[in-house]
C-alpha cells in the first residue's frame, strides 16, 4: 500500500477504536440507546437504517442497532467507500487494480499478505478487540470455531454447486455479449487469474488468505449487523474488477451462497466454502495443462 493508504487505514482503525470506547462506556453507563425514540432526523435515519437492514435480511436476522456508535460508524465508512468508487468510475478512473499489481510473484503476494491483514484489523478492531471484548470474545463473535465434519462437507459441497453456477452464468455472458464486448470486460479478472496462476502455491495462497480475510470481514464481522444482502453489496463493490459488467451479478449470487452458509453453520465453513471456490479455477487449469 501507498503511504496515503496506511494513513487512510490507520485513520480507519482510530476511528473504530474510538467508537468502540465511547460505546464501552454508554453500556457501562447504562445509558439509553440515542435513537430509542426518535427525536431528530438524525434519529429517524440511523432507525430507517436499521430497518432497511432488517427488512432485507431473511428472517430478520440483522442486527443493526440504530444507536450503536460503532454500527453507524461502519455505514458512514461503507458508505464512502461507494461514493468513492463511484467518484473514480465518473471520472474515468481504472478501478481494476491492474495497474498497482507488482511486476514480479513476490510483490502480489505482500500486496495480498498486506491487504488481508488490513481487513483482518478491520474485522477484530470493529467486533471490539483491544476496547469491548476479550480475543476470545471477538472470536466468538465473528462466530469463528474449529470446523466440523459438516462444516468440510457442506462447504465443499457448496462451493462446488457455487462454481457451476459460476460457470453457467460466465458461459450465458459469454454468447450474449459481442466477443470483443465480453474479452473487454473479462480482461482485468483474467489478467488477476493469470498474476497468481504462475505457480500453484501462489494460486493457492490467494485461495486461502482471500478467503480468511474476505470472509472474516464480511461474514463475520459485517452480516450479523448488515444482513446477507447489504454485506454482499459490499463485497462486490470491493471487487472493482468486476464492477458495472454481468460478473457483478454472478460474484452477487456467489456472496449470498456464503452468507447463506454462514448463517447455517458458521464463518470457518464459509472460509472453507470460499476458499474451495477460488481454488477450483487454480486446480483445473493445472489439471487441463
């Protein structure tokens, strides 16, 4: 990352340990939440916010709580982060990351080890590691365990249904669009695919760590607050070289399938969900060669 970047998440990370603080002190308090009752439109947002969340998630399993500083912190926080990637798209900026990747196999891998890490901060500092909750308290809170039998088969066996369904949505893509329309739109995530497929160690450290990082984050750390549908916004957001083409969509479905499996069993099958799915591409091309 760019020094401008380490800025911009160190910032990140101070903001939400200071929410995390300042809401150790109210529960300590036992003060009322602010927004109980509505009495500014202030107030109104954060419960329209927390409503949106809950009538979206199936069987009202958000828990966004429309006074809970951290909660409204990590909308203000997403919230920017579209508006900034909507900014860059209106203004004809390249949001592949095509452009930063390093030259060389040991460069992708620190600037993957690196991001990943960054959203592992994320995901501890928000549950309230180091101000609210205990190591062992964050973990249980990003419902993090020792998968089970279950957890391995179900995982797999998703992720294989998850990659067909891939598959056919690539292919109908495929014969809809025009072949230069559908290799344009196509070109940054194979030129990503092909970065980490020199060796299959580097196409499996992207597997695993993208999907400890990825799933640490938005299925532990953000679905219990935002529900299935609004985390898995994000999650294609992030992934900006999809963006504005069909792959969105299908990455769209794929996020649910996660989400899904992570409200059934818990967020270490949806790591190995997830990391099954990205290794899947790694293993039949070696296969195929």
């Amino acid at each position: 990352m760019m020094t401008l970047e380490l800025a911009g998440l160190a910032g990140i990370c101070l903001s939400i340990i200071v929410a995390n603080l300042e809401q150790r002190q109210r529960d300590s308090l036992a003060l009322p939440a602010l927004s109980l009752v509505p009495r500014s439109k202030i107030d109104r947002f954060w419960h329209f916010v927390g409503a949106l969340c809950h009538r979206l998630d199936d069987h009202q399993r958000a828990r966004f709580e429309p006074g809970n500083l951290v909660h409204r912190l990590a909308t203000v926080l997403i919230v920017m982060y579209a508006a900034l990637v909507f900014a860059r798209l209106s203004q004809g900026e390249d949001t592949s990351g095509i452009s930063i990747l390093a030259a060389d196999e040991l460069g992708r891998i620190l600037q993957l080890a690196t991001t990943i890490v960054a959203y592992l901060g994320l995901a501890l500092l928000g549950a309230g590691w180091l101000t609210r909750r205990s190591f062992a308290a964050v973990i249980q809170r990003l419902d993090l365990r020792s998968p089970n039998r279950r957890d391995w088969l179900e995982g797999l066996v998703l992720a294989s249904g998850l990659f067909l369904l891939a598959q056919a949505g690539v292919a109908l893509w495929a014969r809809s669009a025009p072949p230069a329309v559908f290799e344009m739109q196509t070109f940054a995530a194979r030129q990503i695919f092909e970065s980490f497929n020199v060796s299959l160690a580097a196409g499996l450290f992207l597997a695993l760590t993208s999907a400890v990082g990825e799933e640490i984050l938005f299925r532990g750390a953000l679905q219990p607050v935002f529900g299935i549908v609004i985390s898995s916004l994000f999650f294609v957001l992030l992934h900006t070289q999809y963006f504005l083409t069909p792959a969105a969509l299908i990455l769209f479905a794929i996020s649910l399938g996660f989400g899904w499996l992570r409200y059934r069993r818990c967020t270490s099958a949806a790591i190995i969900c997830h990391a099954a799915y990205n290794l899947l591409p790694f293993l039949i091309h070696r296969l195929a060669g």
